[in-house]
C-alpha cells in the first residue's frame, strides 16, 4: 500500500461530518465505521479523528511504540480543571516522575493490603440490605465504590459526604456528554455544564485537601504513599492532591458501573450465577466470612465474569492518543499532531475476535483461543496503562464474590439498555434490583 493514500473516510452530512451520527448513537456507528477500514478518517466540527480498529496496529500505539504517541488533545481537555497536575493528563518527565511516586501502591503486593477492607466494607453495604427491597442499583454500587475508595485512597469514612463526591462525577459525566448543547464550545464558556462542573469540583478539592491535613506520610492508603513522595520532594502538594482527587473520581465510577452490569448479566444467566456462587462457597469451605486478596486466584469463574463484563462494558468506551511526530500506520502517512481513537467498544465485540461477541459468555475465558492481545485491553494498555488496573480487578472480584454469598438480585431494566454517550459507559435507563436472600 502507498504511504501516500488516505484512509477511508465513512459517510457523512455536511458540515458535522460524523458528528452527528457519532452523537446519536456512537456504539453503532463506531461499528459500522470500523468495518470499512482498520483505520477509517473521520470529521468531527472543528476537528479530525482517525479511528484504529487493528489490535496490532493498536499494539504499536500504546506498547511498541508508545514514545512516538502521547495522550489527546481530547483528553487534556476532558480532565482540564480537574486533574491538572496528575498522571492522567500529564505527559514527558513529569508523567514518568508521578508515575513513579504512585507506583508502589498499586502492584500487586501493595494492594493485596486492600483485600480485607474491600470485603468488609462490601458485607456492611450488603448487610443493610433488606429480604424484598427494591433497589437502584447503579446507585447502590456507587455508593459500596466510594467507600471502598475513600477507605484505601484516603483511609477515610466518607459516611455523609457521599452527595458531594457524586455530584462531581455527575458534573464530569455532563461535562463530557458528546449530545450536550455547548459541548464544542471553549471550557472557559460560563455554560451551565461548565459552572455546575467548576461548582463540584472546588468543593471535591476541598473536600480532598481537608482529608490529607488528617492523613500521614506513609502507611497504608494511597494518600500515604503520595505523601511520602512529597516529603521526599518527588511530588508537589497540587500533585498529590489532584492525583487523589481523579482516582476517587475515575475509580469509584467505573467499579460501580461495572458491578451494575455483572449483576445486570448474572441476573439473566442464573446458571452463571449458581456456578459463581458455588466457586465461593469452595473458597469460603474454611469459614472465613469474606473471601479476601489470597483467594483471588481460586476466584476463577468470579474473575471470568468479570472479565466478560469488561469485554461487553468497557467502562471508558475509547482511548484516545495523539502522534507527537509524523508515522506510518497502518500504510498511511500521518503526520504530527493527528488525533487517535482505539475504541474498547468495536474490537471488544469484533467478530473476528469473539464468537457470538454480543452475547455474554463468561465462559469463553475458559476456553483456549487465540486472539491477538489487544482484541481485548479494558485498562488500556503499556507503560500508560490504568494504574489502577490490579486494584480495580482485585476490588470487583472479591467485591461480586462476597455479595454473591450473602443476596441474589432479580434485575430489571425498563426496556433495552442504553448508555450515556460521556466519558463513562453509564445505563441511561433505571437499574432496578430486588433483593433475594437465601
């Protein structure tokens, strides 16, 4: 292929270009779009984006050569105002150096320390539950997250000032609503969006601030590590404050919605559930109360459906990087400054990957087939991968085991699930939960 031709460019409409098919249903289009191409060109108002759907070619761009791409323009914007000064929007030395500071809380060892208090704090939330009741349960799950999160991260009861932290992410989730109205104006537009988001996240900052003047360098949370690095002179105060104050965000939202959509899933394939269960009460034979970090690997079926559940809801849809100088992909000559999208979403569900990839399945995992690396990378993937991956999947194992122990939920949907087209994969409709006990 000449290096000189363009990718394909889908249908589009005058003036948006894709803009607004991607608006009105973007888990579709991206998938029409990527059967045109493994990596198509598409036209956004004020802007352009090339959509890479190849694992391969992906591979390249996060892990082989990840040096020659950096995170988005897109991205920058999306946590501008919010996480300045941390590892998620950072890039070059500095983002080399804060990764560092963080690393020792999030390897395995570091948050093997987590697993007991993960388990406790889901029993409590579990306990309160009764026999009958009817729950929301997006909005269970996020409150069991946040508190789970505050207790490791901060190593704080956030009891009563759960509104505040919610109201955040909610501020964020409306901030980066692609149907929005005023979503290609400039941040700095005193929109509704925008001043509701400024609102929440001074308070969020406060919030964080008043936390570490109780906390101590050292430890065992997330703050006490950061605050070490501090001490040391590895990190300034806003970069500690700011590294807290998006992981309390991005963390309790993406495991609430991902434990909303496993029991969305274990609700419909009861014999999945059964199986689930009795892994647990294997594991559990000893009669410890709650399974914790040292039974993760004999989680099996528990770790594989939460897998699965990550493969059909990748809680952020895409990741999004940038060429920071010209390169060849893929055949095609792009030069510095071109906006990437690797969208979880189409390659997550790609036939040529998956058998039956729109049917949950969490078997499969259990199955040997070959499939390239990045046919699946829910946590993205290289040196800039989630930090939070391990504890992310310690916490949903061992948080979707323990309440499969005490309750079954009878789940119900009011029609076909939807998502909201934001930086989290959110149901738009209501997720209802009956409580069963055994």
């Amino acid at each position: 292929m000449s290096g000189t031709e363009q990718p394909p460019t889908p249908d589009g409409v005058p003036l948006l270009g894709h803009g607004m098919a991607f608006a009105r249903d973007p888990w579709t289009a991206m998938r029409e779009w990527g059967r045109e191409g493994d990596i198509v060109a598409l036209r956004f108002p004020g802007r352009s984006i090339h959509m890479v759907t190849d694992p391969d070619l992906i591979e390249r761009v996060l892990v082989s050569e990840a040096s020659t791409f950096t995170i988005s323009t897109a991205q920058r914007r999306t946590f501008e105002g919010i996480e300045d000064d941390a590892v998620t929007a950072t890039e070059g030395e500095r983002w080399k150096r804060l990764r560092r500071a963080l690393q020792p809380a999030f390897t395995w060892e570091g948050i093997r320390a987590y697993g007991d208090r993960m388990a406790e704090q889901t029993a409590a939330h579990v306990a309160a539950w009764d026999d009958g009741q009817r729950i929301d349960l997006l909005a269970e799950m996020r409150l069991l997250a946040l508190h789970i999160l505050a207790d490791t991260l901060l190593g704080v009861d956030v009891s009563g000032d759960e509104a505040m932290v919610h109201e955040a992410a909610d501020a964020l989730v409306a901030k980066t609503d692609f149907r929005r109205p005023g979503q290609l104006l400039p941040d700095w537009v005193p929109t509704p969006t925008n001043r509701r988001f400024d609102r929440a996240v001074g308070v969020l900052d406060e919030y964080v601030a008043d936390a570490l003047d109780d906390a101590e360098a050292g430890g065992d949370t997330v703050a006490g590590v950061l605050l070490a690095a501090h001490e040391q002179g590895d990190v300034s105060m806003a970069e500690v404050e700011d590294n807290l104050t998006g992981l309390l965000l991005a963390g309790h939202d993406s495991s609430a919605v991902t434990l909303t959509y496993a029991w969305y899933e274990l609700s419909r394939h009861p014999d999945i559930r059964g199986r689930v269960a009795e892994e647990v009460e294997g594991v559990l034979d000893d009669g410890a109360d709650c399974p914790d970090a040292d039974d993760f690997e004999a989680l099996t079926r528990t770790r594989n459906v939460v897998r699965e559940t990550l493969r059909l809801y990748p809680p952020a849809f895409a990741t999004t990087r940038e060429t920071t100088e010209p390169v060849t992909l893929g055949g095609y000559e792009l030069p510095a400054g071109t906006q990437l999208m690797l969208p979880q979403w189409v390659l997550h569900r790609d036939e040529r990957f998956w058998d039956d990839p729109d049917e949950f399945d969490s078997g499969r995992w259990e199955r040997d087939v070959e499939r390239p690396e990045y046919a699946y990378f829910p946590f993205s993937g290289g040196p800039r991968h989630c930090i939070g991956m391990r504890f992310a999947r310690l916490e949903l194992a061992l948080a979707l085991a323990t309440m499969v122990d005490r309750v079954d939920l009878d789940v119900s949907v009011d029609g076909p699930l939807t998502f909201t087209p934001s930086l989290s994969l959110r149901p738009e409709n209501d997720v209802e939960a009956t409580i069963r006990r055994p």
